[in-house]
C-alpha cells in the first residue's frame, strides 16, 4: 500500500496556547485511522491540518509524496482535491435536496452534468430513493450517509471526518464504522476519523491514536 499522507513535527497554536506539539504521523492506502481526544484537544486543528485547510505554524505536510506548503497554490488546490473533509456540523445547504446536495461537491470542481456520479454515490451509501427529499426530512444517520456521499462523489484518496458519530446513537454510530470499513475496502481510501468518546473498544482493522496535551501516540 502507498503512502497517502505524512504528518512531521507539526506545531500549532493560538496565541500562547499550544494546541499541537511536534505531532508526526503516517497514513496509508486503504489505512483506516481514529484519533480519540477530548473536547479542545485539538483534534479538529490536527484535522484541518490533514485536510490542507489550514498550515501549521511549524512541520511539514506531505500528501501522496509533495510537500503541500512547499508547492504553488495551484498544486495545493490540486492536493485538496484529492482530500475529502467533512465537518462535525454536516454543513448539508437546506434548501436544496439530497442530490443537489451530492453534486454540489462537483461543481465547486468545475465538474459539469454530475447527476449520475451523484447518483452512483448515494446508491453506494444506501440512499437511493432520498434524492429529492431536503436535509430536514432526513434523521441524522441519512443525513450523516449524506455529507459522506458527497464527500465520496469527488473519488478521494483520503476521507477526513471530524467526529462524524457525536450526534448518533450506539446502534447508528456501529452502523457508520462498518460503512467506512467498506468504504476503505471497495475503494482504496486511507479514512481518518476523531471521536471524544475515550473508553470506546478497540475496533478491528482501526490504527487507534489519542491526542493529548498536544502530543499524538497510539493506543
């Protein structure tokens, strides 16, 4: 498996207050990552980081082999489209319905007549048969299948979710695992997801990293 992301002595902070401190890691191919921390930890910071949202104060990020702030700005908007992020707040537009939600994320790309591409995507999550429903007419499992779809739609090599289970329940949030592990599995994606939830079990197949005090090691 081919190395899809690497994060080396990343610093971040706010002001005085250190968030990140020298964090380094790797991510592969179809790799499938949670990183627990608690609320202000930093796990959403470290997050946008991977994503090429945001640049750290100090170390360098390396996606699929280049140097992303060592690049033109051309090439690191190449870089972000490889990377899927979707936001705790799912940020799904509510006046417009599930597919148009879906195509969205293409069109952003400047990529025209999407409507098959989208509708392969919520075939592929289960949700085919919503497409014209909105936002408010979904629970929270659909919506969040939803916000994956269309960050599927855009074929990434990387999918960043910024704890994408805080709003569900027990059986919804073992429901979302298993399909991210398919995900990881049928399309080669390395997924990175972070939680709060400290105590939860090892998962198998799941690389298990916590952050705290603003160092990352895994559990």
């Amino acid at each position: 498996m081919g190395r899809v992301l690497r994060l080396k002595e990343i610093e971040a902070w706010y002001g005085d207050r250190i968030v990140l401190n020298g964090v380094s890691l790797s991510a592969d191919e179809g790799e499938l990552m949670r990183i627990r921390g608690r609320s202000g930890s930093g796990k959403s910071t470290l997050l946008r980081i991977m994503s090429l949202l945001q640049k750290p104060n100090v170390g360098e990020v390396e996606v699929l082999g280049k140097s992303a702030w060592s690049i033109s700005e051309g090439e690191r908007e190449e870089l972000r489209g490889k990377i899927s992020y979707i936001p705790q707040f799912l940020e799904l537009i509510e006046n417009l319905t599930v597919l148009e939600n879906v195509q969205l994320a293409l069109e952003v790309r400047g990529i025209e007549n999407g409507e098959d591409r989208a509708r392969e995507a919520l075939e592929v999550l289960g949700i085919r048969g919503f497409e014209e429903r909105l936002p408010k007419e979904l629970s929270g499992g659909q919506r969040q299948r939803v916000a994956i779809a269309r960050a599927l739609v855009s074929s990434p090599k990387i999918l960043i979710a910024d704890e994408p289970t805080s709003f569900l329940d027990d059986i919804a949030s073992s429901s979302f695992y298993r399909l991210l592990e398919e995900l990881s599995s049928s399309f080669k994606m390395g997924i990175i997801v972070s939680t709060t939830e400290l105590n939860l079990p090892k998962r198998s197949g799941w690389r298990e990293m916590i952050l705290e005090k603003g160092s990352l090691r895994e559990l």
